[in-house]
C-alpha cells in the first residue's frame, strides 16, 4: 500500500531560542553582563519554524513510486515488479510521473517503455499522426522513452524498464500485463487498480 508523504519539519532542536516580546522586558536599559547571552536574544540567520508546507502531489506521487513495495519479490530469473496504486483516470499521470522520477535518478531514455492498455498516451497519438514507419523507426532507435499502446506490445522490443499504465477499466490489463512482464528485463512499473493487477500477473506468472 502507498506510504504517506511526510511533512517538512524542523526539530527544536535546530529551532533555535524564542524572541521575548519587548512588553514582557523588566529592564529599561540593557547592560552588559559576562557570560552567555540571554536566552531572549535571537541567533542571527536562523528564521524561526514555519507552518508545515503540504507536499506537491506530484511529489508524493513520486515518493510512492520510489517506495512502494514491489507485489512480489524479485525473482534472479525475472524483472523486479513495482506496483503504483492508481485509479483508472490517473494511472496515465501515475506512469508519467514514474518515467520523470526514472529519468531524474540517471535511467537513461532508450531504457523505458511505457504501455497503455487504455487511450493511448498523447506522445504515442501524435507520433503515429505521421505514419506506422516513422513511429516504428522510433522505436528501433531506442533514443527516447518509447510509449505504445496495448495492441503493440507484442511488436515492442524488451528494454530495461517497462512502465505500464492500467488506464482502462475492461479485461485488457489480463492480457496486456503478461506480455509486459516478459518484456522488461529489470524492472516492471504498473500503475492501476492493485486488486486488478495482483490478478492478472498472478494468472501470467
């Protein structure tokens, strides 16, 4: 299951002393006094604490896809498997932001390929605008992320990394996760309904 984000937090003990208002001073004239300084003067470049700032959810998307535990362990013969809870209408923004937390920790872009088993993802729809050759020349180039849909996956070559998003509601994820598991030789990413994707790797594997 997802784990929470944590919220930003400064202990007290890097706070820092508190600022006594001047209303509450007995002195009129401060004098000087050896020893340390009274604990009512604060400490210079140290900004008191803050209201907690809320995590972005892009954020805690991430952090879910970083620590999410994988639905089964890793097998020596066979690619670890990371599962994304997500519903339905958000595992294509699920999937996007794992490709962005891949590419940010040094994956390179050849090494992923993301499928859909749903509408397809908006960079695979305009590729194909310009014809299956051009898309397909893409994919061989293996020097970008490559996103395809569904219907493809059997064309689709391995790669390190396969990142699929469960984005349709029907039995397609049955099909599609099997073919995907075969295809990654590192690491499979799915981002969906975890009951439906427990199900259908379960019945693939």
């Amino acid at each position: 299951m997802p784990l929470s984000p944590e919220e930003p937090q400064i202990h007290e003990s890097a706070q820092g002393p508190r600022v006594t208002p001047a209303a509450g001073r007995t002195a009129q004239t401060p004098r000087p006094v050896p020893g340390p300084r009274p604990a009512a003067a604060p400490r210079p470049g140290r900004p008191g604490p803050g209201p907690a700032r809320p995590t972005p959810p892009a954020q805690r998307s991430h952090s879910a896809a970083a620590q999410t535990p994988p639905t089964r362990p890793p097998s020596p013969a066979g690619p670890q498997i990371q599962l994304i809870p997500a519903p339905a209408d958000g595992a294509l923004d699920a999937a996007g932001e794992a490709v962005d937390l891949l590419l940010d920790t040094g994956r390179a872009p050849g090494d992923i390929l993301v499928l859909t088993t749903g509408e397809a993802h908006p960079w695979a729809a305009h590729e194909l605008s310009f014809g299956e050759d051009a898309y397909w020349a893409q994919h061989d180039a293996r020097d970008d992320v490559f996103y395809a849909g569904a219907a493809a996956v059997e064309r689709a070559s391995a790669r390190p990394v396969v990142v699929v998003a469960v984005n349709a509601a029907d039995d397609t994820a049955a099909r599609t996760l099997p073919l995907a598991l075969a295809r990654a030789e590192a690491l499979l990413i799915v981002c969906g309904d975890p009951q439906r994707i427990n199900a259908a790797l379960g019945a693939g594997v």
